[in-house]
C-alpha cells in the first residue's frame, strides 16, 4: 500500500473493536497517514471524515502490511472508548496510535487533548456499561416451549451489549434471558450467547408477577439511613426510571425516609464509643467527621487517599445491619463488587453466603465491609484481575474501616484473611497465629481472625477442600457463638 494512497477502512459492526486494532496496526505499519484514512462501520452512519473521500479511489482492501504492535496501555482505554456512540472515536483512536510512534509515552500524557477526550469517551462508556449491570431489570415470560423465559428492556447511549453481556452470562447463568435494546440485543439459552439486531421496545413485556415481587423487594430492602437522593439521582439518573418497575416507590419511600432514620437513630441501643486509633491513617480525619454509615456512604465516593479510585468503577462501601451482633470483613472488593457496589456478591461472597447460611447465621443480620473500599486489579486483556492491596493501601483506607466498626459496635468483628485482619490490628501477622483466638483490639471490640473464602475457591485437593471448608465452618461457628454472648 502506497503510503499516500487515501484509504476507506470498513469494520463489522459499531462494537468492532479487535477490528479497529487489526486494521490500526496494520495501517500504521504501512505508513497510513490518519489523514488518508477513513473509518466506516457496518450500520452505522458513514463518518464525515468519509466524505472527503467521496469520488476519490477509495476501496475496501485487503490490508497485508505486518501488523505494527499497539501499546496496551492505548489498546486498554481504546477497548471502551471504541464502543463510543461518537462517530469520530475510530478516527480518533487512529491519529493516537500514529502519535504513539513518535512519543510512546502519550497515553501518560492527561493533559494531551486527543489523550484527554479519548479517556473521557473511555470512562463514558465504561459508567453506561455499569449502568447496564445496575439496571436491567428482567420479567417473566412464557417461552414457546411451555418453559419460562426471562426478558428485559435497556436503553444505553454507547454500543455495550457485546462487552456487557457476559456480565449477564455469569450472573444469571441458569436462566433464559434476553436484554433488547435499540441498537443490539444479547440471548442466553443456558448454553449459548447470541447477538441480534436492535429491537423494538414494543417486544419488551410489562406489568407480569416478576415486576410485582421486583417492587416489593425492592420497598423491603430500601435502608432510609443510606438514602442520599443526590447521590441516588447520580448514580441513577432519570431516564433509567422509566424502565425501573421500582422507580415510582422511590419517592414515597423517600418522604418517609427521614422519620424511619430518625426512628432508627432513637432506637440504637448504646451511642458510638469513640476510642483512640491504633495507628493514624490519612483517612482517619474524614472518616472521623461521619456520624453514620449514611455519612459515611456520602463521603467514601469523594476518598482520594490512594490511587485505586482512579481505576475503580465506584466505592464499595459495607453493608447490613446499623447494630449487627457479627461484622465480617473482606479484603477488598472484586470484579463484581466493584460493579454492583455492593461487598461480597460475587464468588467469594457466595461461599461466604452457604457458609453462614450452614452455621446458622442470617447474613441481613450482620454488617459486611471491607478493609480496602476500592477493587484493585490487573487488566488482562478484557479481563481484571485481582490484585492484593498494598500496605499503603491498606493504612489509607483503615480510618474508614474503624469509623465502620465505632459506628456499629458488633459484639464480635470476623476479619477474613490476612490483609482484614492486619487492617484490625494495625499491622501484619500470620492468619495461622491468629486463628481459633479472640483478640482485643485497641478500639475496645474483639476479633476472630478466619480464612478469605476466596482462598477456599483455589484449594484444588479435594480433601484439602474439604477439610478446608469445615475449618471455615467451625471458625464462623464459633463466631457466632461468641456474637451471641
Ligand atoms: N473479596 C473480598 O474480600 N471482599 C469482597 O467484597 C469480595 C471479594
């Protein structure tokens, strides 16, 4: 290819992503000027870029130069940013990576303003895809075959159903579902995935019996202590209400928000001991100034004492009873925590649901958190993979962490692997001196000290697993007992 010759570049479909990169790589090791190139995608409408090709010798070709490498750091942001509904993210996303030749260094660069507007389309994307995981909502259908099938309606502004709907694959793994929106829809058979063409909100059905249990759910797990409207109105913006079989309960149960906090605040039985920190930590002050777990929901968002908020998709604060008995504390939150915002709801969670479910103990009862509120991971491709916090990390997120448990006061607290337990006391030290003791700390609350249940997850000997398990089983008994005292 003549490096001059101007080209018009096809991709499959607005969610090609790999498409771009082949065909980027290539261009760029045959010396493809960004401004010789025209990207068009299958579906969508042709880039203005394009025009300026009109009439000219422009082909679709094959492009046989050897691919040039991408860097990941360009290849990690553009694996959102491509899914951009702007029509101008390919033209973008190639004048970049023909920058990065000459500056391998860009992607660093904030304050660039193509790496700035590439970012912000990346990030746009990514809080549409977590919208999307927040709130789809699914109701009943009968299925032709006489089964049940389970189908919902989603309206996202960029092109996420490919990348989202694994997400709905895992989660929902056993039932028949389908998620129609107007560009794309995602069905799952229990066995397969497959992709159509948009659909018509007339095919979403409304008003079954799912919808009725959804609302009533939904009105009997409404906390008023965490209703903070302004953040409920960011994280949920108004025009996903619409879709939402909840959306019409939020503002009754709002107005009687107020009165059922003050009732929960009347009815605590003893006030918040404060006590003196076991070491300072940069978070302790912030932390310090919240009253209630409400305040302290309000606050996490704002936490820049480390760096993990620049990666996370939100803050995971704990969660459960005002005044359990028994809190539990995790490491930090994962893949799907950090999604949900929500501790402990993906694999780890669920181990730890049948253990307590086995012990007798009602998770709705207990208060779950974590010792770091932010997911720290490794991208892989389009994977994130778990990274264990840091020291550093860990002392710039124990204020909040203490200020959980002052404002609690469990009868016991259950840290859950090491890096809980070294938050609780302060400083490290091997689980296997910890455990089956109940220690004092220095806030005046005892603690037990277990496994993560993630780490009973990797044991792959049957009878380690085992014997693993029943460990576990006796430590939260255990825990229980002694919450109970
Ligand atoms: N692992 C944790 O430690 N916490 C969570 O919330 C999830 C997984």
């Amino acid at each position: 290819m003549n490096a001059h010759s101007l080209r018009s570049v096809r991709l499959d479909g607005p969610a090609d992503v790999d498409g771009f990169l082949d065909r980027a790589a290539r261009l760029l090791a045959a010396g493809a000027h960004p401004e010789a190139v025209a990207w068009r995608v299958a579906g969508e409408r042709a880039e203005a870029q394009s025009d300026l090709f009109a009439g000219d010798e422009v082909r679709d070709g094959p492009l046989v130069a050897p691919a040039a490498r991408l860097p990941a750091a360009f290849r990690e942001i553009a694996a959102r940013a491509l899914l951009h509904s702007d029509a101008t993210r390919h033209a973008l996303a190639y004048r970049l990576a023909w920058r990065l030749r000459r500056a391998p260094q860009l992607m660093s660069i904030a304050t660039d303003a193509e790496v700035a507007r590439f970012a912000a389309l990346s990030k746009s994307v990514r809080r549409d895809m977590h919208k999307m995981t927040a709130f789809v909502r699914f109701r009943r259908v009968a299925a032709p075959d006489g089964g049940e099938a389970f189908v919902a309606w989603f309206e996202p502004d960029h092109h996420i159903v490919e990348a989202t709907a694994p997400f709905f694959k895992r989660r929902f793994a056993n039932m028949r579902w389908s998620i129609l929106t107007p560009r794309r829809c995602a069905h799952w058979d229990g066995a397969t995935l497959v992709l159509s063409p948009g659909a018509d909100k007339r095919n979403a059905p409304d008003g079954d019996a799912l919808e009725e249990a959804w609302r009533a759910y939904y009105a009997a797990i409404f906390n008023p202590a965490r209703l903070n409207l302004a953040a409920m109105t960011r994280e949920m913006p108004r025009k996903y209400w619409r879709n939402l079989p909840e959306a019409d309960l939020i503002a009754p149960l709002a107005r009687k928000a107020s009165a059922r906090a003050a009732d929960m605040v009347a009815a605590a039985p003893t006030p918040a001991r404060r006590s003196a920190p076991a070491a300072a930590s940069p978070s302790r002050a912030a932390a310090e100034a919240c009253g209630s777990l409400a305040e302290i929901s309000g606050a996490l968002p704002g936490c820049r004492n480390c760096d993990l908020f620049r990666h996370a998709t939100q803050v995971v604060p704990g969660e459960g009873a005002a005044h359990a008995r028994l809190a539990l504390v995790g490491e930090q939150p994962g893949d799907e925590e950090d999604l949900s915002g929500r501790p402990f709801v993906g694999p780890a969670g669920r181990v730890l649901n049948a253990a307590l479910e086995r012990v007798g103990v009602d998770r709705s009862q207990t208060f779950v958190t974590n010792a770091v509120k932010h997911f720290k991971f490794e991208p892989r491709g389009k994977k994130r993979i778990h990274k264990k916090p840091g020291a550093r990390e860990i002392a710039a997120c124990r204020g909040w962490l203490v200020r959980e448990l002052e404002l609690v006061r469990p009868r016991l607290v259950v840290a859950l692997g090491a890096t809980a337990a070294a938050s609780l006391l302060g400083k490290a030290a091997p689980l296997r001196d910890l455990r089956g003791r109940t220690i004092g700390l220095a806030n005046g609350l005892e603690m037990r000290a277990t496994v993560h249940p993630s780490y009973l997850l990797r044991i792959e000997d049957p009878d380690a697993k085992k014997a693993g398990w029943r460990a576990f089983l006796d430590d939260l008994a255990a825990a229980r007992e002694l919450s109970e005292t």
